[in-house]
C-alpha cells in the first residue's frame, strides 16, 4: 500500500497497525512532485483510447 507522508486519515496508528499485522507491505510515498505521478505513466492514455470515442450516457438522457 502507498500512502503520502502526511498525517491524514490513512497514516492512523490504527490503520497502519492493521495493515503490518494483515502482512501488507506500506509503502513511503515521495512529496508531491508536479513532475512524475504513478497515473502519467499509463491511466491518462488508457483513458483517452478506450472511453474518448464513448457517448456520454447523461447527455443521451437529457436528449
């Protein structure tokens, strides 16, 4: 699991104590960089070739 290294509601004593003793591995995550994201490497362009020639489904409704 990655999480960011702020406090928030996923870095809780809790959460954390759960997931060591499930054996799930957490993962330190970097400060915010503008300059790489996880999703730049593959969800934008997965997104824009298999939904980009999709009708909007609200837009039909309100026809």
């Amino acid at each position: 699991m990655e999480y960011e290294n702020k406090k928030n509601h996923h870095a809780q004593p809790d959460i954390i104590n759960y997931l060591t003793e499930e054996g799930i591995e957490i993962l330190p995550h970097p400060p915010y960089s503008p300059d790489l994201s996880s999703c730049d490497f593959w969800l934008n362009d997965y997104i824009k070739n298999n939904f980009a020639d999709r009708t909007n489904e609200v837009s039909l409704a309100q026809k």
